[in-house]
C-alpha cells in the first residue's frame, strides 16, 4: 500500500545564518529518498509569504472569470518558445483547462492582461521568489547526486527559459474528470501551488496519491531534464489532475527550466565512471520541447504516440 502523502521538508535550515546543520542534513536526506523513489515532495518556510500566494492565486481567479474576449486580448504573439500569453486547451484536447504563461520579467515575449491591474507585478513577484527557490533545490539536488559543488548551477546558468503558468481547470462534468492526463514534466525542477479545491496526484507504487492542498506549502517535482543527467537515478514523477464537480480548480507552476541550446545527456558520474550503460541518447533540449509542445496543440488520437521521454530511451 503506497503511503497517503508525500514528505514534507522544512528548507528553514538554508535560510539560517547560524547554520543548522542537522536540519540541512535531514532534508538532503529525505528529498534525496523522494527523488531516488518518485520524484515528489512539498516544502515549506522557503522565503515566498503565504499572502503573496494567496494573492496571486485570487487575482488569477478574477482574470479567468472574464469573458472570453477579454482574456483573448493577452492572446500569445510569435516568435516565443512556448505561447506567453493566454491560452484555452483546444477542444479536442484530453486536457480540459486555461492558462496564463509568462516568462521571466522583462522578456520580450511576454504578454500581460490589462486587468486585472495588479497581475503582471504579482506574477512577477511570485516568479522572482521562485527563481531563488529554484536555485536552493538545484543546489539540493546537486549535492543528493553527489555531483561537483556548483556543477548543475553552470551547467543550467542561462535562467531566460524558465517561465509561469496561472492555470484553470474546469468544473468536472457527469462523464468527465480528467484536467491533466498523466505526464511527466520536461524540464529540471517543477514548483506548484494549489487552492484549497485540490486535485493534484501523484503516482507513487502504482497508486494514485492526491496531495491535499496546505496553505503556504509548495509542491516540488523533479522532471526530464533531471532524470535523463542521472541516467535515471532520480525519478521524473508522474502526476496527474482530476477535476472536481461543481468546482474550478486554480493553481500556479513555476518550471525552472533549462535553455533550449542546451545539449542533453547522461552525465559521465552515472554512466562512464560508475561502468554503468546509458538509458538515454543525447538531445538538443528545444527539440524534444518543440516535441512536447506538438502533443498540446496537435493531440494525437493514440495514447501511445504522445512523447515522452522514453523517445530518447536507450533499448537495452
């Protein structure tokens, strides 16, 4: 029987100028155990103030309440790696939500609703705390692999790709609850945070874990890019979102993300050096999201051809 939650870890112990070096060992200990088994766990005291959350989850809220031709108005331009902007999931879509993507501050391919007002500076506020939170849990992440000090943060210098999503999902209806079909994430590091109306789950053993909304928490995954570098000693989670009936669900992911230039592939520590094969071949990175992408807007009618990154998988 898979266990009801996913672990929780106090990150206080990094903020701490006297050094606690018990906490700091107790959290390496137990994300390195999540990351090693299923690639989730949640986080709390990580320097984002739960107001902040809760505002711009609110704020988000009143932007998909307007009318279609309102949001349509931050419809994306051209030119961006993924659509910045507003977009609805097509109708044909397995996927049954909208969302508000945006990239780092400054970015020329963002497109920002003019109402509600506050949104563009509460996005980027949030965006900014979860740039640092991102680069704490990289720097986590790079000690649990036992990897150089430093090593993934130059290697994953370039911060221009990360971006935001404010997310929607529909009410559920009588024959259909699906919000988000069972994935994995393509990038290096996933943050979300949920209103109470929850749905998130992950799987964990072969069952379905919900992770039950809690105030002030964030939810943290590790994702391809991760899994791939490991040569899959870390776990890129799959999860997944069912609706509830009666109920839109609102939620914010934050994908700290790796530059599109960027060259994929295991890393000598789990392959050469520890005589082990790998079970993956190198990529271009904005290749396999341009791939990924491609699943969103052309959803293929079989499951079995949507990609993942079992496409780049080594038959052993």
């Amino acid at each position: 029987m898979a266990s009801s939650s996913i672990p929780t870890v106090d990150l206080s112990p990094f903020f701490n100028e006297e050094g606690d070096e018990h906490g700091r060992r107790k959290a390496i200990e137990t994300i390195a155990k999540a990351c090693s088994e299923y690639g989730f766990f949640q986080i709390m005291n990580h320097g984002m103030p739960t107001d902040m959350m809760n505002t711009a989850l609110q704020l988000s809220k009143t932007f998909f309440q307007y009318p279609p031709e309102e949001k349509l108005k931050s419809s994306p331009g051209s030119g961006a790696p993924l659509p910045a902007g507003y977009s609805k999931q097509p109708d044909h879509s397995p996927d049954k939500n909208e969302y508000l993507l945006v990239f780092p501050p400054g970015s020329s391919f963002n497109v920002y609703p003019e109402n509600p007002p506050e949104l563009r500076s509460v996005i980027e506020e949030v965006f900014s705390h979860l740039v640092r939170i991102g680069s704490l849990l990289e720097s986590i992440i790079n000690d649990c692999l036992g990897l150089p000090p430093n090593f993934l943060k130059e290697y994953n210098h370039d911060r221009s790709w990360d971006f935001i999503a404010a997310l929607r999902y529909f009410p559920a209806t009588e024959r259909e609850t699906n919000g988000i079909t069972e994935h994995e994430d393509g990038n290096c590091i996933t943050f979300v945070f949920q209103d109470e109306v929850g749905g998130l789950e992950v799987r964990k053993d072969g069952e379905w874990i919900p992770v039950v909304p809690a105030e002030g928490k964030i939810v943290v995954n590790i994702a391809d890019v991760i899994q791939v570098l490991s040569n899959k000693k870390f776990k890129s989670a799959t999860h997944r979102v069912v609706r509830s009936k009666g109920r839109s669900r609102y939620s914010f992911a934050f994908f700290y993300n790796l530059h599109g230039d960027k060259w994929v592939k295991p890393l000598p520590q789990f392959t050469t050096e520890i005589a082990e094969s790998p079970k993956y071949r190198g990529f271009l990175y904005k290749e396999y999201q341009q791939l990924r992408m491609r699943n969103k807007t052309h959803p293929p009618s079989r499951p079995e051809d949507v990609i993942h990154i079992t496409h780049y998988a080594i038959e052993t």
